[in-house]
C-alpha cells in the first residue's frame, strides 16, 4: 500500500488531480465480475473509449502494474476512491483478512477532519483481535 501511496502522491504532482476511480465494468477489477472488489470503487481504466485518461500505468509508468491484495482472490487490486471538496483527498483500503469490506468511503472517511472519524476506526482491522478478525486496511491521505 505504501509503494501504491507514492505513485498517487506523485501522480499528483505531475497533473494536480489524484487518478480518477470508478467501480465494476471501468475499474481495474473489471474481469473480476464474482469478487467482491469488482462493486468497490478502484482505480480506473483506461480503454479504446477513453484513451486520452492518464492512470498511474499509463503514459507515465508511476507503477509498472497495480499490485494484487493478498486478501482477495482472482488476483483483485486495492479499492481507492477520492475524496472531499474537488475530490483533494483520497482513501486506499484493502477488506482485510476476513475477505469483507467494511469501509463504505463517502460514509467512512471525512478528509476535512485531521483524525479518523469513529465510524472508520471502529472498521479498522486489529492484529490483536487474530489473524481473521473483522476490518478493513487502509491508507488515507487529509
């Protein structure tokens, strides 16, 4: 997540937005129709339709290719979604050892607070709960 974390944020730099997102047929888990990521927003794609949309693989290779959460099956990538007032903000998370999203992030995640709102950390994976716990792993930037 870390090295996804860099790519955005550079990503940024370069064009002054964050990457688009959008969920089944457009995101990145769309061949994924029987996972649970394919419903979850993710990054976008860039197809014969919209050849003009920059990625974080393409033209400019932030990433060479987004990686897979381990959590999920089918080789599904990370759920992103922007966030806030012209989308300045952005939410990356993974359902986490139990396999279930939780985070729902125009719900969960308030950019315009500096800490987590309640509803996100009482979704938060805990290590100390055992390896199958509920929550999800996320990364945010405010």
């Amino acid at each position: 997540m870390r090295s996804i974390q860099i790519a955005i944020e550079s990503y940024y730099v370069d064009n002054s937005a964050y990457p688009a997102f959008a969920a089944g047929k457009d995101g990145i888990n769309a061949d994924l129709v029987l996972c649970p990521a394919y419903d979850q927003p993710t990054f976008m794609t860039r197809t014969p339709e919209r050849p003009g949309l920059y990625t974080l693989t393409t033209p400019i290779q932030y990433m060479s290719a987004y990686p897979t959460d381990r959590f999920l099956l089918a080789g599904a990538s990370y759920a992103y979604s922007t966030c806030g007032s012209h989308d300045q903000s952005w939410i990356l998370y993974s359902p986490g050892p139990d396999g279930i999203y939780e985070i729902v992030p125009r719900e969960d995640y308030d950019p315009t607070k500096p800490v987590p709102s309640i509803s996100l950390i009482n979704k938060t994976y805990d290590p100390t709960n055992g390896g199958m716990s509920a929550g999800d792993i996320y990364k945010y930037k405010n």
